[in-house]
C-alpha cells in the first residue's frame, strides 16, 4: 500500500506527466482522423468500440481501484439505455439535452441505491448481491409490460437523437465525433479522479483497508463514492448505446451485459485506464471478426479467450506493452495508465 500511495520523485513525475499527455493527444488525434477513411460501417464499429470503451473504464473505477468486483454494472448501463428508450416510446421525446442527463441521473440514483444495499457485504458476498440485484431489474424490465414495445421483449424504434438546432441533424459520422468527445471528456475527468488524493486513497483501500480505516480514512464512504461515480459513467455509456444501437432489451440489464466490462478491464489490465480501452477494443472486433466466420458461437470464443488471457497474460495486455515500451525506450518504468 505504500507504494501505491507514495508520491513520485520530482525528476520522474514531470517526464511521466509529459509521456501520458503525448499518449492522450496520440489516442485523440488517431480517433478523430481515422473515421474519415472508414465507411460507414466501420464507423458505426468504432462508435461501437468508444461506449464500450466507456463502459470498461466505469466499471475499472470501482473493480480496478477500489477492488470492487460487481456484477450489477449493467444495471447502471441499462437503466441509462432504458430512460432513453421509454422517453422515446411513452412521450416521444428524442432530444439529446433531455435524454442525456435524465438517463445518467437514474443510471446514478440506481448505483446510489445498490450501493447503500451491497456495500454492506464485502468479497464474494458483494460480487453475490450485485449480481442479484441486476437480475432484479432484468426481471422487472423482461416482465413489465411498460418497459417493452407492443409484442417485444425491450423497446424497438429509437434512433439517432435531435439536438434542438434547425438543419442540423446527426449522421453517423457526427454522432462518432459525439460519442468521441464523450469518451475523451471521460477520460479526463478519470484521470483526475484517480490520480487525485481521492483517487490514490482508494488504491490504499483495495490493498489494506483496514490500514486505511486504522489511519483514519472512511473506508466505506469512499467505496461509496467510487461506486457511484462509476455508476454515472456507465449511465453515459448507456445513453449513448440506446441512440446507437437503435433499441433497448432487458438483457443490456442483466449478468450477460455486466460480464462484458469485466472481461474487457481483465483482459486489458485492472488498475489502469487505458488498460480497459485495449480490452474493448480486443472484445469488439474480435466479436466482429467472429460474427462474420462462426457467428452462433462466440460466447464459447469469448469464454476460450477470457481463459487464455487469465493463463498467459494475467496482468493484461496494458502492462505488457507497457513494459515493451519502455524498454524500448528506456525511459519510463511504470505500468500504470
């Protein structure tokens, strides 16, 4: 703990800081130009790929940091997906101003909910509650008649939000640059978050909280915030794939969505934010390539690679090339994004 907690010396801090800003400007100068040479098919896979990538880093706060592994996430992602879709079927509203903050305000009341519920257990016992408690509203949204179109399980028809300006509506690639900004105002507000006191506090907490209780921090409330935090985050995510994605069904609630973030900071690396990027990406366009050659069975490749990424790359894939990097060259050491 503490050397998770222990400031870097002054003479590498300043390299450091200037390695992640050259990274961060390298990754949004990338994502911004590359759509422009895609069609629009491919740009649909790369917005595809940011709300995931979104939805991997939420998660990460409270799984990666805090120590916190949930399998009620997609409740928060399902309830953002949810507010836009029955804003759009019971009061035909499809404004981004309206839809967008009401679906991250209930994806946040619901994490604050679970959080008061779940944080009263801790290990297996948390990861057990969070998973009932999705189930519990994957239950309400496939049996409610009002959470689903006539003669459908979810909500059909949805599409690509209004923003309120005359002539100016949203294609496919203006809604990429849309899901892009988002993304990388998240990964700011992120960054900030984990590498403030706060932030580092909750690193201390994951590897000896009851070191951090006995030197006077308030453990519980700040796996509390941690939760919730992450919960608005994955409410965004959410919000953003029911435009995308056209329709919302009770399953974007339920374990098979809360698995997928999961996978993806696993695979990439817990404990770091570009870690859960690289594992979505790895997830969805190998989904893509296998939807195209074995459609009927990738969650037994999904399964086949979660298995062979835990045996040989258990650290995940960040901090291997991370590590790469720096040998190559020969200047940073650290494994943390």
């Amino acid at each position: 703990m503490e050397a998770a907690l222990s400031l870097k010396t002054p003479s590498l801090a300043q390299p450091l800081a200037r390695h992640r800003l050259v990274s961060f400007l390298v990754l949004a100068a990338g994502l911004t130009a590359l759509p422009l040479v895609l069609s629009s098919y491919h740009q649909t896979l790369m917005t595809r790929f940011l709300i995931f990538a979104l939805f991997a880093m939420s998660f990460n706060l409270a799984f990666g940091y805090t120590g916190l592994l949930s399998l009620g996430h997609g409740a928060f992602f399902g309830a953002g997906a949810y507010c836009v879709g029955l804003l759009t079927m019971h009061a035909g509203i499809d404004s981004l101003w309206i839809g967008l903050p009401l679906g991250v305000g209930l994806a946040v009341l619901v994490a604050a909910l679970f959080g008061l519920i779940a944080l009263r257990a801790s290990g297996i016992y948390f990861l057990l509650v969070t998973f009932a408690l999705g189930q519990m509203c994957f239950s309400v949204a496939w049996n409610f008649k009002w959470f689903n179109s006539p003669g459908m399980r979810g909500i059909t028809g949805l599409d690509l939000p209004t923003l309120g300006i005359k002539g100016l509506a949203l294609t496919t690639l203006s809604y990429y640059y849309l899901v892009l900004g988002a993304f990388l105002v998240s990964l700011v507000v992120l960054y900030l978050i984990v590498r403030s006191p706060f932030g580092l506090s909750l690193v201390g907490i994951r590897e000896d909280e009851k070191r951090m209780e006995a030197v006077g921090y308030n453990t519980w409330l700040h796996k509390y915030l941690a939760f919730v935090i992450s919960g608005l985050f994955c409410g965004l995510a959410g919000v953003l794939f029911a435009y995308y994605n056209n329709m919302v069904e009770p399953n974007h609630l339920g374990i098979d969505t809360s698995f997928l973030p999961m996978v993806m900071a696993i695979i990439g690396g817990q404990g770091s934010l570009f870690g859960p990027v690289i594992g979505a990406a790895v997830i969805v366009f190998f989904q893509e390539f296998v939807s195209v050659v074995i459609p009927i069975r990738w969650p037994l490749v999904l399964g086949g690679l979660f298995v062979v990424s835990i045996m040989l790359a258990r650290q995940g894939i960040w901090v291997y090339l991370n590590m790469l990097l720096s040998r190559m060259t020969g200047r940073y050491g650290s494994a943390q994004g």
